[in-house]
C-alpha cells in the first residue's frame, strides 16, 4: 500500500483537481467519501479506482471493511492529508475514486406498472442529491435529470443522496427526448406547476406514470406542461407560493407510493 503524508503530492494534487466538473468528465472519475456512501457504490457494482485511507482516524470495523474492498490501488494518508482531501466532517477516515456509470433512456425496460421521476433543470447539487434519496426510498424506476444545469457526480449530489445514487438508476437526457420515450412507452405525463391544475391527491397515480418536478428558479417549461396528461400541483396556505423541489417530488413520489399500496 502506497502511504503518502504530504498534501503537495502530485497524486493528492491530482485527487483535489476532480473538484472541477470539468476534469471529472475528462477522466470519467469522481470522488464519493465516507463509508456509508463507498459501501452502496461498490455494491451496487460502481468500479473503485483509488481508495485513500487514514488508519488513524477508523475503528476496527471500518478497517474491516477497507480490508474487504478491491480497488485498483489502495493509498494510505496521514491525517493532515486526509483533512485536506475530505469533503466533510468525518471520522470515517475513507474517501475513493469512482468510475462514472451512465445509464441511457433506451436501457430503461418499463414493465409493470412502472413510476418515473423526472426532474428538469434542476440547479442545486443538494436538491438533486435529495431528490435521489427520496426516490430511493420509494422505489422508483428511475429518475430521468433533463437538461440538468448540476453535474451529477458533484460531491454534493453524493452526499446529499447518502449514496442513493448508486441504488437508483438515473438516466440524463433533454426533456424532447424524455418527452419521446414516454409517449411511444404509453407512460402519462403528470406535470407539477400552478396554473391551471388539479390537486394532486386527486390524480391517479395507479397507472404507469412519470412525475415531473422543475427548476428551484423557475419551475417547469412550458413544453412539459403542455405534453402533460395532467398537470398537478400541491396546495399552498401560507405565504409561499411554493415548496423547495425536493420537498414537492417527495410529496407526490409519496402519494403515488400509498395509493399504489392501497389498491
């Protein structure tokens, strides 16, 4: 194992570089830190390049589990390193390099009575890491991320999903060509935005569906309200007009969820 105790290292120099959107999509690698977060990625068959660790800072379980793992390379940190390298407040002590995975609209197999999340261009790495948790949470097919204005593998998006974007499968795409894919699919189109809408309790959510949420500054296009089947909203009582996107996906992820249990 390769031990490295200086933050001017050109391998660390390397590592802080895929900070950028910009190289991460040069190398096809991104950083995902923490065990939590490592352990559903290599579960969920995401390939680990580097894997940095900081004995110093692991209890006996977590240096169990580094000794389980198989990246290509194994690099071991002194703590200073490792403060330098981490995202976060951790004492997991294990931050790692992962292969890119990117799934397509054609890979995606509707069967069943499947439920889509669509989301459009949505800015905020913390709303679209939220918004892979809630997914993961409720079991949907897949979350389609149209026109995103975020990179997917941002730190944030990572964190954010508790590493729920590895057990989701997320496909990006412009929205014509979502558009394209649901409507030769059968799938209904139910579109969140104010005007001229129907509660959303009041839809059916019991057929093969996709729910589609827009952008935390300007809500959904008008091209997905008008492709709609139905265009929903959540009703408000205060002074807001309207809730932070990943709040609102939740909410109607959620009622989809119960009323398909109810049947």
């Amino acid at each position: 194992m390769t031990s490295i105790t200086s933050t001017q290292n050109p391998g660390i120099k390397d590592l802080l570089k895929l900070e950028k959107s910009k190289v991460r999509k040069e190398t096809g690698l991104f950083i995902v830190e923490g065990y939590r977060e490592i352990k559903k990625a290599a579960a969920s068959g995401y390939h680990l390049k580097s894997l940095y660790v900081c004995p110093r800072i692991q209890n006996a379980e977590l240096q169990d589990f580094t000794a389980s793992l198989q990246p290509d390379e194994k690099i071991e940190v002194s703590e200073h390193v490792f403060s330098r390298i981490a995202y976060r407040d951790n004492r997991d002590g294990l931050l790692a390099t992962v292969v890119m995975q990117h799934h397509r609209l054609e890979d995606l197999e509707p069967a069943g009575n499947p439920l889509y999340l669509v989301v459009e261009t949505v800015e905020k790495p913390g709303n679209l890491g939220a918004i892979l948790r809630t997914a993961d949470g409720a079991g949907v097919d897949a979350v389609i991320v149209c026109d995103n204005r975020t990179d997917l593998f941002n730190p944030n998006v990572v964190r954010a999903s508790l590493g729920c974007l590895f057990t989701t499968k997320v496909v990006q795409t412009t929205s014509d060509k979502a558009m394209a894919f649901f409507k030769k699919q059968g799938i209904l189109l139910y579109s969140a935005a104010l005007q001229n809408s129907t509660d959303y309790y009041k839809v059916d959510f019991t057929k093969s569906c996709a729910i589609v949420v827009g952008s935390e500054a300007d809500g959904l296009s008008m091209a997905w309200r008008h492709e709609a089947d139905r265009v929903i909203r959540i009703p408000m009582h205060g002074a807001a007009d309207s809730l932070n996107v990943s709040v609102s996906a939740a909410i109607l992820v959620f009622e989809a969820v119960r009323q398909r249990n109810s049947r």
